[in-house]
C-alpha cells in the first residue's frame, strides 16, 4: 500500500508540474480554463493508476510462471536422478558374479535387561537359604546368510555372539561386564540341504544344521543347533493330509580311540489340515550313544549337569552320568483361529526308558500356547507354558537353561508387542521350583555344590528386539 501511494503522489506532483508550467498560467486565465485544466489532470492521473495496475498484474502472472518452471525443473532434475540411480545401481548389481546376487542377508539385534529375585538355595548342611536378587543386561547379535547354489541345493551360515569364557549351546548372549572386553563372536550354523525337483518332499542335509524337526523346550533349548546329517521326506500329494519322517544322525562328539558320542533321532507323524484347524502329530525316539565319549556333558562340566543325575565310578574316581537316556516323545500341535486371532496349542510328553531308571524321574511333559499375531506394525503375541520335568527324563545341559535344566517345574509367561513392522518389544517371566528335594553331597551327589543353588527362583526378561 506504500508503495502504491508513493507512486500515485509521484505522479499526482508530475503532473502538478506540467499543468502549472502550461503557457496559460503564465499570463491570465480564464475559471473554464483552470477546470478544464484540472479534468485533463485528473484523466492523466488515472491513465498512469491504470497502467500501473497493469503492470503489476504483468509482474505478478511472470512471477507465477516463474515459480511454476522452477517446480517442473525440480520434478525433471528428481526424475533424472533417479533413472541415473537406477541405471548405475543395474549396472554395478549386474558386473557382481550371477551367484552373489541370491544371497539374501539378515540377522537382528537383541537387547535384554534380565532381573532374578527370590532365589532359593540350600546351605551346605541342606537347610534353606537365600541368595541375592542378580539384575544384568545382556546383548545378543545375530546374522543370518542364505546362499542359494541351485534350484535344489541351498547353503545357510548363521554366525553369533556367545559367552567369549564359556561357550555354550544354549546361549547366544552376552554379559554386559567383564572389563569392557570385546564379545565372541561364533559359528552358530553351517550346513547344506538337497531338495530334488524329481522327488518332491524328500530333503537330505548336513552339517551344523538347524533344528528342522518338531520338538519343544522341554527337550531343546531354543539356541540348541545340532552337527551331523539329517534326512526326511513328506508327502505332497494332498494339502489335506501329509504324512512325513525325519531321521537324524547328530554328532556330539568325535573320538579318536572310542566310539563317538552320538545322538540318533527318529521321527514320524502326519499334518492334518481338517477344516479351520491344522493338527501336527508326531512320534519321536531319541537314542544316546557312548554319553561318556562327550567332551563335557559326562563329567557334570557343562551348563553344570543341568540337573540330572550323576555318581562317582568308585574305581576311576571319575564323574558320569548316572543312567543312559533312551527317550520316546509324543508331540502334539493344534493350531486355529480364535475369533480375529491366530492361536496354537502345544503338547509334549517325554518318557526315559532307559534301564533303572526311577519312575519319579523319567517323565517330562509341556503344556504352552501361542495366541495373536507376529511380525508387522501394532501386532501382539501371548505366549504361556507350564513345564514339569523329573531329573533323568531327558537331558539338563540342552533343554531350556532359563527354566535351569532338569528336575524343574514352573510357569513362563511371555508378552510381544511390534510397534513396527522390524522392531519387538518382549517381557517375559519365569516362575520355577525343583520337582523333588536335591541329593545332597552325603548322600552321594558329586555336583552338590551346584544343584544347592537351584531352588525356587522368580526371573523377568525385558527385550527389544531390532530385526533387519
């Protein structure tokens, strides 16, 4: 408006000038002259208001037009850029060998604030005692690389952080501590699977491999990945029903003079698809070998006996496993939809028929479920397990070592909740007790200094999990 007013007194003052300065002012003038002089000011006047709203129409529609051009050359630069992209990321993806190009990478990282309190234990006379609540944080790092060599051999490498003093199978974390030294980092897994096109089903794999076959916690700890060869084959001629069998050489452990340590697995049992519910039903018998070729587990050193049994040979003054471990294990499965969510019920019983063995240690059994959704933005999950296992019904060291092993019994309540599609945040909570009183050192129990401290115990675990 300034600017406007400024323009309009300028011109007002000009013209003020040329009609002062006409001839006619000079000598004398006549009223009709002075008013027809104030109408040809007046007209001049609004001529150049005219041309001046004009010339500012003119300058705001360049200016649009400006703008307008500025926007479409951004639009083309971005478009341009992005085909020059495209273009430079074609040709470095396609100068890479044709077999780099199928192998997909992932992993996640896993960070745990893990709290226990009411921890039981037993003095050394056998009266109960108390020990401190343990609060620690803990980190898990995993990578996961899939390398498909044909359209029927795939390879999988999974390496992972693990306790660097004390490897073991089942763990993969580690301990926030230890003076700021650097964390293990181990092979987890290695192993090659055949899947012929001809024989559609049938699956041959070895080395480190995956736990491929049905099985819950109660028998193997989730980080648990077995060595040796493996073999199966399932029916694929109906989506109804599919029989299958799995077979398992694993190996323990390789020895020089002896025979080596070995575990062999059997397994068979159906999918049954009927209606809205698919039901797994499988029979599984796990047969150890030579427990006293292993290289830790027969002398009560790894994950401390986990539980189970152990003596004195009176001879050698050796320690070992108290009785052999010939396992029959009936799994069930049940998974359907209730109401908006998924849900599946889970059922397990083992049974050591082993020679001699007490019949109030041989059995083992889980009930869990699994109910809600996994894996994308505003999902959740609840998990719930009861487990009771008897001291000999399978074997401590390798089963779930947050339950702690054999001769347990108790509750694990897990919550999951995905705030986004690659990110879980995870609560979970342990309620565990013995199932029987422990043997004490009196009473012939060599790893007494151990089992002592396994009384009741409360645990909580708090995760974000980042997935990528």
């Amino acid at each position: 408006m300034k600017k406007r007013a400024t323009v309009m007194g300028l011109a007002f003052l000009g013209a003020l000038l040329v009609f002062w300065c006409q001839p006619a002012f000079c000598g004398t003038a006549t009223a009709d002259d002075v008013l027809k002089r104030l109408n040809d000011l007046s007209d001049i006047i609004q001529q150049q208001q005219q041309e001046i709203e004009s010339l500012k129409l003119e300058l705001k529609s360049q200016r649009k037009s400006i703008e307008k051009g500025q926007e479409v050359q951004k639009e083309e630069i971005k478009k341009a850029v992005k085909v020059e992209t495209a273009e430079s990321a074609k040709s470095w993806h396609d100068s890479l060998p044709k077999w780099t190009r199928k192998i997909k990478v992932s992993g996640d990282l896993r960070l745990r604030y893990e709290r226990l309190w009411d921890r039981g234990m037993l003095n050394e006379d056998g009266t109960p005692g108390k020990q401190d609540a343990r609060d620690r944080g803990r980190i898990r790092v995993r990578l996961y690389l899939d390398a498909p060599i044909t359209d029927e051999i795939k390879t999988h490498f999974m390496i992972t952080t693990n306790m660097a003093t004390n490897q073991e199978a089942t763990t993969t974390n580690a301990t926030f501590g230890e003076d700021f030294n650097d964390k293990g980092i181990y092979l987890a897994r290695a192993y090659a699977e055949y899947k012929p096109n001809w024989f559609k089903g049938l699956g041959l794999g070895a080395g480190k491999f995956k736990k491929n076959f049905y099985n819950t916690d109660i028998m193997w700890d989730p980080d648990v990945n077995p060595e040796g060869a493996f073999e199966y084959y399932k029916f694929m001629g109906s989506k109804i029903f599919q029989p299958f069998i799995y077979l398992s050489q694993m190996v323990a452990n390789e020895n020089n003079r002896t025979p080596d340590a070995m575990l062999y697995l059997n397994q068979a049992g159906f999918d049954w698809n009927v209606g809205p519910v698919k039901w797994v039903l499988a029979g599984s018998y796990y047969s150890w070998s030579n427990l006293n070729g292993t290289k830790w587990m027969h002398d009560g050193a790894y994950n401390k006996g986990g539980g189970n049994s152990f003596v004195t040979d009176p001879v050698t003054g050796n320690i070992g496993y108290e009785y052999g471990y010939k396992l029959w294990e009936a799994y069930s499965q049940v998974g359907f939809n209730l109401g908006p969510y998924p849900a599946i019920v889970y059922l397990d019983y083992i049974y050591n028929a082993a020679d001699d063995v007490p019949s109030d240690e041989n059995k083992a059994y889980n009930f869990s479920f699994k109910i809600g959704n996994e894996g994308k933005k505003g999902d959740y999950t609840l998990f719930y397990k009861y487990a009771y296992i008897e001291q000999n019904a399978v074997l401590g060291c390798l089963n779930d070592q947050d339950f702690y092993g054999t001769n347990r019994k108790g509750h694990k309540v897990a919550l999951h909740y995905w705030p986004f599609g690659n990110t879980l945040l995870r609560a979970v909570f342990f309620y565990t007790d013995p199932v029987s009183d422990w043997k004490t050192g009196a009473e012939g129990n060599p790893l007494w200094n151990s089992d002592r401290y396994k009384e009741h115990e409360n645990r909580l675990q708090m995760d974000v999990v980042f997935k990528f």
